[in-house]
C-alpha cells in the first residue's frame, strides 16, 4: 500500500509555491480555490472589510478549520497538514481572499 506524501516529502520537493485570489465575496458566499499541488503550508489575507472562515482539506470532500481570517491586515498561516484546496466562507464585509501556498 502506497504511504502517500508526507510533509518531509513535499518540503522536499521543488516548488514555487502558488498564489490564489478568491472571487469578490460580499455575501453569503463561499470559494474553493484547488492547489495544483499538495502544499505543506498556507498563508492568507484578505482584502477590503472581507472575514471569511478558512478551511482546508486533502480530499476537497471534507473540510478543518484553518482559522477565521478577522482583519485585512492580518496574515495568517496554517501549516498542520498538507492541503490541495481551500474554502472560504463569507462572513461578512466585501473583498478577496488572498492565499500564498508552498
């Protein structure tokens, strides 16, 4: 049976990383942005009054919480496992959710 990838194995690889921008939310809304690869760590921000509820997951079928994104201004990184998508959920505001993957 095949291990997969494990954090070592994909910090061990070459990868420039992806960046990803949500759609405009205003809303009762929600975007999945996908990774084109497994990322070991993301970070977000948003832009505008936007705060969202970010959740991750390896499937794109059941999500975690990686954290409430509360302010424009703050960045905030999850690193806890290896990710291919990321949800963001409306909460209320207006903007774009900005995520930096490696």
């Amino acid at each position: 049976m095949e291990r997969g990838y494990t954090k070592r194995d994909v910090a061990g690889l070459r990868n420039d990383g992806s960046k990803l921008v949500s759609k405009e939310m205003s809303a009762a809304d929600f975007d999945i942005m996908q990774l084109g690869n497994a990322a070991s760590k993301i970070s977000y921000q948003s832009t505008g009054t936007l705060v969202a509820v970010v959740e991750v997951s390896l499937n794109g079928a059941n999500w975690i919480s990686a954290g409430a994104n509360s302010s424009a201004a703050a960045i905030v990184s999850y690193s806890a496992h290896n990710v291919i998508a990321v949800r963001a959920t409306w909460v209320s505001g207006t903007g774009k959710l900005h995520v930096a993957a490696r």
